[in-house]
C-alpha cells in the first residue's frame, strides 16, 4: 500500500495520520511500519525523526 502524506500548514494531520497507520498495522499483527522519502524532503523529515527510527538503509535502483 503506498500512502503520500501531505501536511504544509502544520495542522497535525500527517502525525495523526501515521499514529492512525501504526495503529492499524498493530491490530493486523504487523511487526513494523516502514516508509521512503526523497532525501530532499526536509520537512516531512523533522516529523518522521520525532516518529520513528532511521534504518539507515539507502535503496539504489536503476530505471531500465
């Protein structure tokens, strides 16, 4: 399931948005929640430093 998360004025909605999901993802059983963001995406990445942990994974790929 792929899930954009848009909040530019700050309201909250993206942080709820998340607890909704792990929410979610725990009543299934699910034992994580993972996501990817464009390393250029600064301010959805001060949420989900307050959220989550850094896997410190980097995914490469080529477009063929």
């Amino acid at each position: 399931m792929d899930i954009v998360i848009i909040d530019g004025q700050g309201g909250g909605f993206a942080r709820a948005l998340i607890e909704a999901v792990y929410r979610s993802a725990a009543q299934a059983g699910a034992g994580r929640v993972y996501w990817q963001t464009h390393e250029t995406n600064h301010t959805a990445m001060r949420l989900y430093d307050q959220v989550a942990d850094r896997s410190g994974f980097v995914v490469y790929r080529k477009l063929l």
